[in-house]
C-alpha cells in the first residue's frame, strides 16, 4: 500500500512553495529538499518538515537555489521596485485625473453653451 499520507507530491510542494515543479526538482537534486520514493508508484514523496522548512527562504532564494538564470528571475531591489510602484502609481491617478475632467466637461458643455 502506498505511505503517501502526509507528504508532498512534486506538484504539491511547488504550489506550496510558489515555484515551477522544475525548480523543486533541482532543490531536490541539490539536496535541499529531503524525499523518499514511494514504492508503489516510484513518485518522490516530499518530507513536509523539509518542504515547510523552505517556506521560510525567500521566493527570489528558492528561484535561485533551484538553478533558475538570472533573465528569469531579475534581482530587483527595493528602491527599484518602489520607483516602479511610484510610476504606476502616478499613471493610475493620470487615468483617474483625466476621465475626471472629461466628466467634469460633459457636465459643464450644456452650460457652457447655454443650451
């Protein structure tokens, strides 16, 4: 019979830790997951200590860790994400500003023109 209860499929731990069940692979290849395989099916079953463990890294350290390049996972800093918040900030108050005054303009056009 299969000893599956209470571990973590590949599939499992990578929805759980937030990355590709490619990079959970290769932490298990590193070593830094600990597993066992089931003998019935053959699938790597997932220590839950070892997998929860891993909750507490970084998603950017476990991408890493994983053999993830660095075009697929840009290291951003703080002050560079903060700038982009600003600007994307800054464009939704543009949008809102702008439909603002058109509406504001809608209004005021019968006035405007006395009709």
């Amino acid at each position: 019979m299969s000893e599956q209860a209470g571990y973590y499929t590949i599939r499992q731990a990578a929805a759980l830790l937030g990355i590709p069940t490619e990079k959970t692979h290769a932490l298990l290849r590193k070593g830094k997951l600990k597993a066992r395989r089931d003998e019935e099916t053959g699938r790597w079953l997932l220590d839950p200590d070892s997998v929860h463990g891993r909750l507490k890294a970084p998603r950017e350290a476990l991408l890493r860790e994983g053999g993830a390049s660095e075009a697929a996972t840009p290291a951003v800093s703080d002050a560079t994400q903060k700038k982009e918040d600003r600007l994307f900030d800054l464009l939704i108050l543009t949008v809102i500003g702008g439909v603002t005054l058109l509406a504001a303009g809608y209004t005021l056009l019968p006035v405007i023109l006395g009709v």
